[in-house]
C-alpha cells in the first residue's frame, strides 16, 4: 500500500489535465486543480454547466470527452455510475479515443469494481494506463479540498497521478491492483449505513425517553460512541433537517454495488441488506434527495 499526505505537494509542477464530469463532486475539484496552476479542459454532458466552470475558474471546455482529453497528461472523471463511465470513455467520442500515450485516466466515480477491471484492460491494449479512485468526505470534503482518494491500479501510474489529485485531496493511497479503490470504497459504505442506522436509533430512542438529546450527544460524542456522522449529522437529525449531503439516492445505488459484490464473493452482510431496504423506505416518502442521515424518518 502507498499512501500519500495530499498537502505536501503543493508545489506540484503544472500539468495538462481535463475533468469529465461537472456535478456537485466534480465542478469544485477540476476547480481545485486550476487554482492549483494546472491547465484544465473541462467536459460535460450539460454543455452549459462546462461554460459556468470556465466562466468561474477559467481553463476551457471541449464537446466531448475526445477533445477534452486531446494531449493531456491525466484525464480525471467523476460521472454517476458504470454506465455513464463507459459512455465518457469509450466509442469514438471518448476519452480512450483521444488520450495520447502513457497518459492516465483516472476515475473518481464510485463504481463497480468489475468496470475499473474492464476498462483497465482496454486501457493497456491502448498503452494507457487507468487508476480506480472514489473518494470520501461527501459535497464538503471536494469543495474544501479535503477529500479522501481510495485508488486501485499500478504503482508507476499512481504515483504520477497522486502529487496532482492533491489539490482536491487530503490524503490519496493506493490500495491494490485494479479494483481494489473501488473495493475499499464499498468497506466505506458499509460502514456509514451501519452507523447511521445506529445513530438513528438511538436519537429516536433518547427522544422517546424525554432526554434533550443535543446535550446528551454532546456528551457521549466524548466517549467510545463518537464518530464523524454523530459529530456532523447528529445535532441536523434532531432537528429533523436533512436538505444537505449525501443523497439517499446515491447511498442505495453504492449500497446496490455492495451487495451485489458480496453476493460474488460470498461475504455476509445481513444488516447492510436492512439498512438497504430502510433506505428503500425513505425514497418511498420522498426522501431519494435527502441526506442519508433522514434514517431517523422512518422512526419518528
């Protein structure tokens, strides 16, 4: 495993990259790596959100993912899922098509492990190379530039990638062979829903017991029951708001991913499997966009 300290590069030499893919994630990293004296070419699918990035940050945008990666020396995406990956990378529009030799594309989709495999290998026959790279910390973590990058791939590869994915990225590791960043990013899945289904109960449980649970959080998030969601999401789900990070929307389609790769290589996740039909629950009362936090809804 190599693991780097993002900030320590932050005398990184310019290089010539391009971003696919504008949404909440993406429009404030490919930000980040101009502000970061990189030049960037930017692409999406919504041509009018590429020009407000330019508009914003400058740089330039191309129509397809082809122009886009014309001549860079790393190509990074972060689109919705497998789908939408293959159609920024592949055909004669994408961005395989146009990546010059020994050029990386990196992609920060959280996606299935079985896609970064397969277009690792289309990749190679190319003489590209492709690092798998989810990140966790959520709309927060990529617009303050602290995101955590979980990357699968080859040494050599991740090693020129790294020093630059440092500008959106606090610490960025490489976890394996091919895969492997999108393995980890499943690990991180699991546990979330775990501990929000946790903390859901016990709010739900203290609030039904008379206590003021904002003091009693503020307490026990002292002590052995502190983690990141209560410290973050605890005092919003007392007071029943959830119009902010991580949809539900997007945690059922990771959680499908999960489950559909335990059920390939035979792990047992029983409350994972639960947590995933609660979550099922919340879109059913309209909750698909609300933070994966709005748990607590179903209990109330």
């Amino acid at each position: 495993m190599s693991s780097i300290n993002a900030k320590t590069y932050s005398a990184t030499p310019s290089r010539h990259v391009s971003f696919l893919g504008l949404g909440v994630m993406g429009f404030p990293m490919a930000g980040h790596l101009i502000q970061a004296g990189h030049q960037v070419t930017v692409y999406n699918r919504s041509a009018a959100k590429a020009q407000a990035w330019v508009g914003e940050f400058g740089g330039r945008s191309a129509t397809t993912p082809r122009e886009a990666a014309a001549g860079a020396d790393i190509v990074f995406a972060c689109v919705g899922n497998d789908d939408d990956l293959r159609s920024v990378v592949l055909g004669d529009d994408g961005a395989f098509a146009g990546m010059k030799a020994g050029a990386v594309f990196v992609d920060h989709t959280t996606a299935s492990a079985n896609v970064a495999r397969e277009l690792d290998a289309l990749a190679r026959e190319r003489g590209l190379h492709f690092i798998d790279a989810p990140v966790s910390g959520g709309q927060a973590g990529a617009q303050n530039g602290k995101l955590t990058v979980m990357c699968g791939g080859e040494q050599a590869a991740f090693d020129a990638i790294a020093p630059v994915a440092a500008a959106f990225a606090q610490a960025v590791t490489l976890l394996g062979a091919s895969g492997s960043g999108q393995l980890a990013k499943m690990v991180n899945q699991v546990c979330i829903a775990g501990i929000c289904q946790g903390l859901s109960e016990a709010i739900a449980f203290g609030q039904r017991a008379g206590l003021d649970m904002a003091q009693v959080l503020e307490v026990i998030g002292k002590g052995a029951a502190q983690s990141w969601q209560m410290d973050n999401r605890g005092k919003t789900m007392v007071a029943g708001k959830f119009d902010f990070g991580f949809a539900v929307d997007w945690m059922r389609k990771d959680l499908g991913l999960v489950l559909a790769e335990a059920n390939r290589n035979g792990a047992r996740l029983p409350l994972t499997a639960l947590v995933d039909q609660f979550y099922a629950d919340v879109q059913q009362q309209g909750g698909g966009r609300w933070d994966t936090s709005s748990l607590i809804k179903r209990l109330g």
